[in-house]
C-alpha cells in the first residue's frame, strides 16, 4: 500500500472514481472541488491517493490555505499511509464525514485537535413541495452581483466558524460561480424584492450541491427559504439550470440549528452523514 500526491485533477478524479462513488453524497464535496481543481479555478491544490493493489484505498485534497477535505478510507491501514504522507503539508484543519474525519485529526495531530463544527450532510431525489409564500423566483444576474455577495458574507458571518473564508474569498467565490454554467444563484423576490437566496454548484457525476442558503434575518419565517430551495432542486433535477437534469441534490446544514435541518427534510432531504470541520493545534 502506497501514497501518492497528484498534479492532475482529472487523474485524481479518474483513478478515485471506485472509492467516492461508492457513497457519492458523502464524497460530495471532495468530488466538487476536485472537479472545480480540473477547471482551472485553484493555481495551488494538493491531491493524495492512497492505493491498495492498484485499487484507490484512501484520498484527500487541499487548495492551500484551507482545510484538507478527506475521503471515506477502505481501511484503517489506508488512513494511517494517508496520514503519514499528508504529515509534513502544513494544514490547518480537515473536513470530511464521522468518523473518518476525527480518527485522521488524531492520527496528523493527537491530542492537539478541536471539532468547531458539526454538520449533517443531506441528499434528496424527489422534492415534496411545500406551501407556496408570495412572490417568485429569479435567476440572479449580473446587476444582483453585490447584493449576492452581501448575503453570501453574512451567511458566513452567521452561519460558519472562525476557520471560514473571510469576506475578499465570498467574493471571489461568487465571481466564480458566475464565471461558469454549473453554478449560480436563485433569488426569491417579494413585492418586485429580493428576500431570499440559494445558490448550487460543485456537480458529481450524478448530483449537485446547494447552498448557500440565505434569508436576512428581519425577513424570516415567511417561508421564503423554504419554498425557494424546493424550487432550486426541483430546477436541478429536472435540468432547467443544470443541462441534462440531475439524479439528485446534496446540501449541508448546521446540526445546531434543528430548525434548518427540519425545514429541508420537509421538503424531501434526508441525511446520510454527519461531516465535522476540525481544527489542528
């Protein structure tokens, strides 16, 4: 059994194919960013493959300075050999499903490690439409640029932890999503208003993820959020945003807020992980 670090996304994508297919929504997000790393949106990325026999057995990425996104291993032995190649990087966290995510926090940094936040990992393949507010729903344009931003950065500022991108990197991951077909963002307008936001983007080979999602807070428990991610997936699967349709949707949620969490499982969601971000040192 062997590690190996990648330039190559497409090569990565191709030789770990059996491994993240394997549970392609919990392998949602290395997926993602390993295929946006193949389109050209990260200079610097790091990519490790862990193999057994010439079978992918254990993988992570980074694009350096964030956190190391890791793949459910195949073994234990395959996520020590990961460990110990990814030992001498300089990463400052790693995200991926439990319990895989903590058993290689202790293995990289034992005894130095925190959990900063938890959050359930959800896939729908059939939305249940839920009661309908005023209003509609817009595609945002380019002339929606700023106030998308504003949104994107106090859903961070609300929503994730101190490991989070700060402002400059939200607009620079609006401006990409807007750079490319496979992503964007939905408003819901009220009274000619926007009042809500969904955005989508980081397809698989089967799904695509949402988020984020964000209602200013004097504008919430109108159901806007709600009726606005049914219509996103719904848009999503049948393919009226994502040519070809898609075979389901993933989203995160913060498991600290139950609210949220039922929301979306009203609306067809189900969990099938639970991811943590941890922190080193």
């Amino acid at each position: 059994m062997e590690a190996e670090r990648l330039d190559d996304a497409a090569t990565f994508l191709e030789e770990a194919k059996p491994l993240l297919l394997a549970d392609e929504a919990r392998h949602n997000l290395i997926l993602g960013i390993a295929g946006t790393i193949r389109d050209g949106f990260y200079e610097e990325h790091r990519l490790w493959l862990v193999r057994d026999a010439g079978r992918p057995a254990a993988a992570a990425l980074q694009t350096p300075p964030y956190n190391l996104i890791l793949a459910r291993p195949d073994s234990d032995e395959a996520l020590a050999v990961l460990a110990g190649a990814v030992a001498e990087e300089r990463v400052p966290g790693v995200v991926g499903a439990v319990p895989e995510a903590e058993r290689f926090a202790e293995l990289h940094a034992p005894g130095r490690w925190r959990r900063t936040m938890g959050q359930g990992v959800y896939e729908l393949e059939e939305v249940q439409a839920p009661p309908r507010p005023s209003g509609a729903s817009r595609v945002a344009g380019e002339a929606d640029r700023d106030l998308v931003v504003r949104w994107f950065e106090a859903f961070a500022d609300e929503v994730v932890n101190e490991a989070a991108p700060g402002h400059a990197d939200a607009a620079q991951a609006v401006d990409r999503r807007y750079s490319v077909d496979t992503s964007g963002f939905l408003l819901w307008e009220d009274d000619g208003e926007p009042v809500s936001l969904a955005g989508w983007g980081g397809p698989t080979p089967n799904g695509i993820r949402v988020g984020p999602v964000y209602t200013p807070p004097a504008l919430r428990g109108r159901g806007y959020a709600t009726a606005l991610t049914a219509e996103l997936s719904q848009r999503l699967l049948e393919g009226d945003l994502f040519a070809g349709g898609r075979r389901f949707c993933f989203l995160y949620t913060d498991l600290a807020n139950p609210t949220s969490n039922a929301i979306y499982e009203r609306i067809g969601y189900r969990r099938v992980a639970e991811s943590a971000e941890i922190a080193f040192g």
